[in-house]
C-alpha cells in the first residue's frame, strides 16, 4: 500500500503546530510549574491570533510559526509518541526486530527436533531456492 498524505485544513495544521510546540516545551524545562507557564504564554500567543480571518495572514503566521517551531526545536527532544508522523525514533520505533533466516541455521539439532516438519520444509524450500540462484532466475 502506497502511503498518500491526506489532505488537512488550515485549522488542522495550526492544531497540529500547537501540540508539537507544547511538546517542544516540555522538552526544554523540567520542573512542572515552569513548563505550565511557559505552556500558558504560549496559548497566549496562539490566542491572540486566533481572530485573523484573511488567509493570506492566516497562512503567514503558520509559516513564521513553522519557522519558530524549527528554529527553536531541541537537539533531544524527550516526547516521543510511536504514532507520531514522521517521527522515527519514537519509544515503539524498531522495537520489534524480525530475525534474519539464517539464525535458524544456527540451532542446535535438538532444539530442530522440536519442529522436524518446519525444518524438513525450510531445508528443500533452501535447495529449490539455491538451484533456481544457480540456474539464474532470481537475478
């Protein structure tokens, strides 16, 4: 499945600036009555915006937010959300690792006898797999 942005209103996107900047704050300060203040000016800021009804100037303060936002970010920040958009290295990132197949090459033969259909399968699906390699077809 192809991955599409969807499309998302002017009210979305300020939504969106918002919440990655109170987070933002949260990063910067460690005790909890100093991150409220800084989040209650912050709101402050936003409201004060929040009447501007043309689109050209309601545009321009989402850029120059963007911007802010951008400029001030922090080199660790610390919230992190595994759903977050676009945010790679989130707490969920990799967190499940798929093993490669060789590692099962590597079991000892009576931890194989546990599951002597599985590996009887795995060993002619790697010959089949070897043979078609030699003959070719999978370049």
């Amino acid at each position: 499945m192809v991955y599409a942005p969807e499309l998302r209103t002017h009210a979305q996107n300020v939504c969106t600036l918002y919440k990655k900047a109170m987070r933002q704050v949260e990063s910067y300060y460690c005790a909890r009555n100093v991150v409220r203040y800084q989040q209650v000016i912050l709101r402050s800021r936003f409201d004060a915006n929040k009447s501007v009804t043309d689109g050209k100037d309601q545009r321009r303060l989402y850029r120059v937010g963007l911007h802010e936002l951008f400029m001030t970010q922090h080199p660790v920040p610390i919230a992190k959300f595994p759903r977050s958009i676009g945010i790679a290295g989130g707490v969920a990132y990799a967190r499940v690792v798929q093993p490669p197949d060789w590692v099962l090459d590597y079991w000892h033969p009576l931890e194989k006898a546990q599951y002597p259909e599985y590996f009887k399968r795995r060993e002619t699906r790697k010959c089949q797999y070897i043979d078609k390699w030699e003959k070719g077809e999978l370049m």
